[in-house]
C-alpha cells in the first residue's frame, strides 16, 4: 500500500501547490499589470474541493483525523474493542454512502460545467468519490489489521 500512497501524496501535493499559486498569480497580476486573471477564483476553489477530498484517505491512514477518544479510552477492554469495531463499521458505512450520493450527483450533472473556465463538473464530485471510496477502504484496513491500540480507526 505504500506505492500508491505516495502517488496520491504527490498528486494532493500539487494540488496544495496550484492552490496557493493560482491566488499568488491573481495579486501579482492585478497589482503589477492592473488585470486581473479570469477564472482564478473558480480554479482555486476547484482545487481546494479536489484537495480536501483526495487527501481526506491520507489524514485517516496517517491518523491525523479528529478522534474524541477520552470515553473510548476509559472504557474496559472488551467494550472498547466492540466499540471500536462499532466506530470502524460505522465509518466505512458513511463514507460508502456520501461516495454514492457523489456518485449519483455525477451522474446527474455530467453534462454541465463552471461558468468560466468550463471544468466539468464531474470532476469535483469524481474527486468526492474516489477520495471517500478510498476512505472507506482506509477504515476498513485499518479496522482488520488493528487489535486494542490509541490509533484505531475513528472518525
């Protein structure tokens, strides 16, 4: 699995990149040559939803996503377990249902794009997709690979 992370940190990484270039070339450009660049807006904010959602399967296999574990924590180790699995099932349904509902959204709104720069739409919610089916597949690899540990899968 260490192969393909590293294709999607790469990918999220340049994604971060455009991200902060696309603004940076909007103020140089209004102020140094009084023009403004059409679109930019709408690409920064196509990059950030692809970003927040390719990523979202690299911040739950690294363990970085938010986890109130203090409850979790103090309880005996049986119910923790139990819970633990609730939690994990519960994950890999919620992430299996919003990538449906992105998928459906695919579907009905293949045809149409942004105003500006024309991106098609179903590369947004795509995105979506695959960052959730993704996700889930995280949840789920970490719920049967983890015994009784502080970085169980959580959400």
């Amino acid at each position: 699995m260490r192969y393909p992370r590293k294709w999607l940190e790469i990918f999220c990484a340049l994604l971060l990149a455009g991200m902060i270039l696309v603004p940076f070339l909007q103020v140089l450009s209004r102020d140094l040559l009084g023009t403004s660049i059409p679109g930019s807006g709408e690409l920064t904010r196509f990059l950030l939803i692809c970003l927040v959602f390719s990523s979202y399967p690299l911040v739950i296999a690294s363990g970085e996503n938010i986890q109130m574990s203090e409850l979790r924590d103090s309880l005996p180790v049986m119910s923790r377990r139990w819970l633990n699995r609730l939690i994990m099932a519960a994950s890999i349904i919620i992430c299996l249902f919003v990538a449906y509902s992105a998928a459906t959204t695919v579907q009905t709104n293949f045809n149409r794009a942004t105003p500006v720069l024309k991106i098609p739409y179903w590369i947004f919610f795509g995105t979506t997709v695959l960052g959730l089916l993704g996700a889930a597949l995280v949840h789920l690899l970490q719920g049967a690979s983890t015994t009784d540990n502080k970085s169980d899968s959580g959400v």
